[in-house]
C-alpha cells in the first residue's frame, strides 16, 4: 500500500513550486471554461477532448525530436483544428466523425512516439503536474490567458451570434469564416498551451465539467461565464490543496473536485426548480 | 432597392434544384413563395441572403441589411447558454468589437414588451415553447430594423394560437410596407395583400 503524507497546508505557499501551481490553475481557471461555453453553444465540446489529445501527440514528437513540446503541440493542435472546421463545413453531416477519425489518429501517434519519448516527462503530459511547471512555462501560459481573454472581451458578441444562428450572420454580411477561423486558431492555440501546462485530462475537464455546471444553476450567457469559471476556481483550489496535502494526484484530485461542484450544482438547480413549482 | 433573379440555376451535386428562374421583388412588397417539397423555396431565400451561390445566372439584390430568420432545429439550442434578452440584443449588436449600453437594453426591453413576451427574458430557448421560441426570434430581427426581411417557414410545428400571433405580427410588418419574402408550404399563413410567387408554375 503506498503511504499516504499529511503536510500542513499553510505551509504550501512557502513552496515556489505549490505558488506556481496555484497561478498557472488560477490562469487556466479563467479562460478555460469560457471557451467551453462557447463549444457548448455551437454543440462542439466534443472538439476540446480531441484537440487535446491531438496537442498530447504533438507534446510526443517534441520530446522525441528535441523541440521544445509546447511548440509542436501548437502545431499539431492548430493544423488539426483547422482540418476539422474544413470537414465541418464541407461535409457538416459527419462532424463527428471527423472528431473521432482526428482523435483515433492522434492517440496512434501518441502510441507510437511515446515509446521513443521519455517516459518520465511523458506521463506528466498525460495527466497533469502542475507541481512541475517552470517559470517560462508560466511566462508562455500568462501571455496566451491574457491574449485568449481580450479576444473572448472583443468578440463576445460576435461569438455569441456564430452560436446562435451562423446563416444570419451571412445574411447580415459578417466575415463568418474569418470569425470561424479565428475562433479556432485560437481555441487550439490555448487548448495546446494549457495541455503542456496541465495535461489532456485536466483540460478537456476544465472545458466541461464547470461549463456544464454553470450552465445548470446560471439561465443568462453572462451568468453562465462567470458561475462556470468561479466553479471552476474554487474546484481547483480546493482540488489543489486536498492533492498538496495528503500528497495525492494533482490532475487526478481536480478533476474529481470539479465533479463534486457539478454534482453541488444539479442538487442546489433541483431544489431550486422544487420551490419554484 | 430591389432583388433581380435573372437565369438563375441551382443544383445540390446532381440535384437540378432549379433552372433558369426568372423572378423580380420590389421595395415595400411582400412577396409569399409557395410550391411544392423541393421546388427550391427555401434555397431562394438562401441566395437572396448570400448564404449559398447560385451554381450560374445572375442575382441583383441592392437592399443594404437584410434580417434572416432560418428555419431552426430547437434541439440544437439546448446548450446555448444566451437567455431571452441576450439573443434579442443580437439585433442591435453582434459584430465584433460592440458592446451594449443601457439604452440599447431599453430598446431591447420595449422590443420584448411589444412582442408580449418581456416575461420570458430571462429564460432560455430551450425553455420555451416553439411559437415562443419563434417570437423570440422575430424580436430579434425586428429589432435590427433590416430593409429586407426573409422568413424561412416561420410557422412551422407551432401552436395555432402562437399562429395567429406571428400572423398579427406579419400584418404589422406589412402596414409597415416592410419589404418581404416570406416561404411557407400554407396559403392561409401569409397576411391578405401578399403577392404569391408559386415556385410549381415558375419555369423550371
């Protein structure tokens, strides 16, 4: 049986690695769940679960090749985003499909290049360390969190009528695939920085878990943002501090508190709806 | 301002949707395109929008907006997270860099209570009932006050009372001399004074 350490949680911040930590899910905490909402209306979450995988067959060819990963992930991510809004537009009826064909792809890949990558590093990539993370690590992620929130600022509205109805932003003569591509240059963009800092797991859980809870207790677009990203800052936190303390899998614990929130959430929408009636 | 089709072909892959149709909609008129499945109604209304192209022929259309209500599949909505009030400030605002200020919420809001439905602002779509959800939909393209309006089957899989209400609203829009193409596979769902293109008798 492994053991199990108990450390005083006060004592976390006395630690550079726990502070660093703390800021890159406190980042990732503000802008995931944004994006989330945003492939929820457009009835597209299902593309973050693949184009973090696709960044984590990336992440593999950079470790083999030398290169540093977080780069080639952006690569990978972004050629592959692109090729799925290509199949969504020419062939929208097999969407998923193409989902499911780019994922299956990219986890093949995975397999293979993971065998000449160093496994060490590899898992991390994998499920998320973000005890590990370096300074630059932090430097990079700022910059893309900070760049991704001024565009969703910019583009709110924009973004909210493409969820809505795409064929009447056409008819309103909107630049509708430059918007489109846009939005996925830089959905990709992010989703591969963040699965270098974090891991494919946590990334596709912070994209929709909180979403999914913000979406149950808020009946407003910019409830629903906020209800998502406070879950998921207070998810992660306390998800922080609980792996911290006992020594437990960071990833592993956050993705697991972020399912208590959900759960939090449906009862406390339930109850709610009850006294309503 | 007015919408010219002139030889205008269109085909899905070997699917001759239409040839040669030949047709002419002037300011302030309300146009109603009947006809059959598959005469091609819908895709009029998608090439006077710009959201397809015809395969040739020519199409003139000077009308500077144009307000499109597509048909809608409601299921899709469910996790769209923008509520009432939100989705009709579209009409007002929705290209990139705009933002809403509170006198475009007054408008929104005097918008809602003249449609009758300033009670459901705060509900989403998915909440809604289809004749709700469809006067939600016409808020919003009412309120971006567009020269052209073009409705693609309004009325469908709606209640009758919801009916009447969308057909008091197309009333409205016609003694506005709002200029209008409207599709519908009914004859009774257009108001009086329309004039019917009957896509089954157009040269095909």
């Amino acid at each position: 049986m492994a053991l199990v350490y108990i450390l005083n949680p006060l004592d976390a911040f006395s630690y550079s690695f726990f502070v660093r930590g703390f800021v890159v899910l406190i980042l990732l905490s503000l802008i995931l769940p944004v994006i989330g909402i945003r492939l929820a209306g457009k009835g597209f979450s299902m593309i973050s679960d693949t184009l973090s995988h696709t960044s984590l067959a990336g992440i593999a060819l950079g470790l083999v090749i030398g290169i540093l990963p977080v780069w080639t992930s952006i690569i990978f991510s972004l050629i592959s985003a692109f090729l799925i809004e290509i199949i969504r537009r020419k062939l929208p009826k097999h969407q998923d499909l193409a989902l499911t064909i780019i994922l299956a792809f990219s986890l093949g890949l995975v397999g293979i290049l993971s065998q000449f990558a160093p496994s060490s590093n590899f898992e991390s990539y994998l499920f998320g360390s973000p005890f590990s993370l370096k300074t630059t690590d932090l430097i990079i992620l700022s910059v893309v969190v900070v760049v991704g929130l001024i565009y969703e600022v910019l583009f709110y509205r924009s973004n909210m009528a493409l969820s809505y109805d795409e064929n009447e932003c056409k008819a309103n003569k909107m630049p509708v695939i430059f918007l489109s591509f846009l939005d996925t240059a830089i959905t990709s963009i992010i989703i591969a920085v963040a699965s270098n800092m974090i891991g494919s797991l946590l990334v596709a859980s912070f994209i929709s878990i909180p979403v999914a809870a913000g979406l149950k207790i808020s009946h407003s677009s910019k409830g629903s943002h906020l209800a998502s990203v406070i879950i998921s800052l207070i998810s992660s936190i306390i998800g922080l501090f609980i792996a911290y303390t006992f020594s437990l899998h960071v990833g592993g614990i956050i993705v697991m508190t972020n399912i208590l929130g959900l759960i939090i959430c449906f009862i406390s929408s339930s109850i709610n709806a009850k006294k309503c009636n | 301002m007015k919408i010219e089709f002139k030889n205008v072909n269109f085909n899905y892959d070997n699917d001759v949707v239409f040839s040669n149709l030949n047709l002419e909609i002037k300011e302030g008129e309300f146009v109603g395109l009947v006809g059959n499945n598959g005469t091609g109604k819908s895709t009029i209304i998608k090439l006077i929008a710009g959201i397809v192209k015809a395969k040739s022929g020519e199409i003139f259309n000077d009308f500077h907006s144009v307000g499109y209500l597509s048909q809608v599949n409601i299921n899709k909505r469910n996790s769209f997270s923008a509520n009432v009030r939100e989705i009709v400030s579209l009409g007002l605002k929705k290209k990139p860099f705009s933002f809403m200020t509170k006198k475009d919420y007054q408008k929104v809001d005097d918008i809602l209570h003249k449609m009758g439905i300033y009670e459901l602002r705060n509900k989403r779509l998915d909440e809604l009932s289809g004749g709700q959800q469809e006067k939600v939909r016409f808020a919003e393209v009412i309120l971006s006050n567009p020269d052209l309006i073009l409705l693609d089957e309004p009325t469908t899989g709606i209640d009758e009372v919801s009916k009447q209400e969308i057909k008091n609203i197309l009333k409205s829009l016609l003694k506005e001399k709002k200029t209008i193409v409207m599709v519908s596979h009914m004859q009774e769902d257009f108001p009086e004074g329309c004039r019917f293109i009957d896509l089954d008798k157009e040269e095909k």
